[in-house]
C-alpha cells in the first residue's frame, strides 16, 4: 500500500472512532448549532494580484517533522500581517500532526478565512468541519469516487463551505470540471510517490474548465516558483513547508505578495 493508501486506511478507522464518541445525529446537531462567522474564502482566493494561501503544517509524510511544536495562533497572525490571503489549517493526527484545535486557535487569532485541509471521505467529516467553525474544505479527487465526490461538494456548499477541489491528472481535472468545481487547487506533488514538479500546475490548468479559479499546491519555495507560474498565468499558491521554514514568514509572504504582473 502506497502512503496515500495508508493515509486513507488511518482516516476511515479515525473516522469509525468518531462517529462512536459523537454519533452522526449529534454532528449534524452541533454543525447546525454552531456560530456562523462566515468568511467568503472563495473572494479571498480570486481578489487581483498574488493570493497565498498559508498553510499551517506541523509535520508531513514526505518531510517528516517541520515544526511539531508552533503555536498556530502566533502563526496565523504572521501570516495576516505578511498579506495572506486566507489559511489552510491541517487538522489529520496521524501523519501531519494537525488537530481541530490547531485550526479552531488558528482561526481565533484572525480574520482571515480558514480551508480545513483533511482528507476528507465520508459525509459525517463535513458536518464536524462546519462545527469547527471553518470556511472552506479540500475535498481530494483522487481519494473519491465519482458519486461520493459530487455528494460530498454538493453538501458542503449546503453546509455553507467553500469547497477547494484539488486534482493531480486530466483524469481528475475531468472529474472535478464533472462536479462544477469553481475553486481548483492543481497538486504539484504526485500522492503516490510524493514526488513534486513545480511546473506541473502550469503545464494541466489548460484542463480545468473555463471560469474556474486555479491555485497551485505544494512545492512552491521561491519567488522564482511564484514568477514561472505566473508568467503561465496562474496568480493563486497554497504554500506550507517554505513559510513555516522560515524565519521570517511576514516578510517572505510580504515579498511575494508584492510581485507584479510580467
């Protein structure tokens, strides 16, 4: 099993041992129940100029630990004040050490909107998302078959969240443009091997259907990075490992939001 199919395998067995301790019943209750700050993440994400998504990220498959013990709260108000566009917040235990209350502290310390990045297979994991208190969700196709994938964007934008629908292949491009997915995030990393091109997203957004907001995901380390894609004519990055590396994340977001069209 490759370690995508590991982490699917850990995610249906965490899922299982929720819906044990907060039955499906009560999650809806309590996504129904729960405040509604709403923060549009979608107009976030397709304002003019560079957009980054700013990832908050203890640890990951690929790269091991990055820094297992930030404070997600001091980190979210880094990245406002370098300009971010909106947050990504890993919330899955068992490989990237994220937690709900990452994203729940994360969120508190802002104004920013916040994407839970999970994977996310089963309905129940969309009502416990709108109880967090999130604004947006990463539904991957890869990890989705084609019913559950159209149930699963369609309940989500019921439930009030914008929904970024990441794709790695045409086949995938085909199955979201399917779905009427309008915020695309094309993965530079191949979830298989793990291997990444920064290229990669440039070379596919030619497949994602026309309107569609298109955002590069992973691999993204450099204001080269953000100048390559942008000459292709993509102007939207989900970027993690890069600013939680390093020193000075405020400044970093700050040089590359500050980059101007070629």
């Amino acid at each position: 099993m490759n370690m995508l199919g590991q982490i699917v395998a850990a995610k249906r067995d965490e899922i299982a041992a929720a819906q044990c301790r907060l039955p499906l019943a009560a999650c809806r209750a309590a996504a129904a129940a729960a405040p509604r700050d709403r923060r549009d993440f979608a107009a976030a994400i397709r304002a003019p100029g560079i957009r980054i998504i700013a990832e908050i990220k203890r640890a990951s498959p690929s790269r091991g630990d990055i820094d297992t013990g930030l404070d997600p709260a001091a980190v979210a108000r880094a990245y406002a004040a370098g300009g971010a566009a909106a947050l990504s917040v890993l919330t899955e235990p068992a490989f990237f050490k994220g937690s709900a209350a990452d994203l729940q502290a994360a969120r508190r310390a802002v104004t920013l909107p916040a994407l839970r990045k999970d994977f996310i297979l089963d309905p129940y994991q969309l009502y416990e998302t709108a109880a967090l208190g999130a604004d947006a969700v990463l539904l991957i196709v890869r990890i989705l078959p084609d019913p559950l994938l159209g149930e699963l964007h369609a309940l989500a934008r019921e439930l009030g969240l914008d929904v970024l629908t990441e794709v790695y292949d045409d086949d995938d491009a085909r199955r979201a443009n399917a779905v009427g997915a309008d915020l695309v995030g094309i993965n530079n990393r191949n979830l298989a091997s793990f291997d990444t091109d920064v290229d990669h997203a440039a070379r596919l957004a030619a497949h994602i259907r026309p309107g569609a907001c298109v955002v590069a995901l992973s691999g993204i380390a450099s204001a080269d990075d953000i100048r390559r894609n942008q000459s292709a004519g993509i102007t939207r990055f989900l970027v993690g490992e890069t600013l939680v590396r390093a020193p000075d994340p405020t400044a970093l977001l700050r040089s590359w939001t500050s980059i101007h069209a070629p």
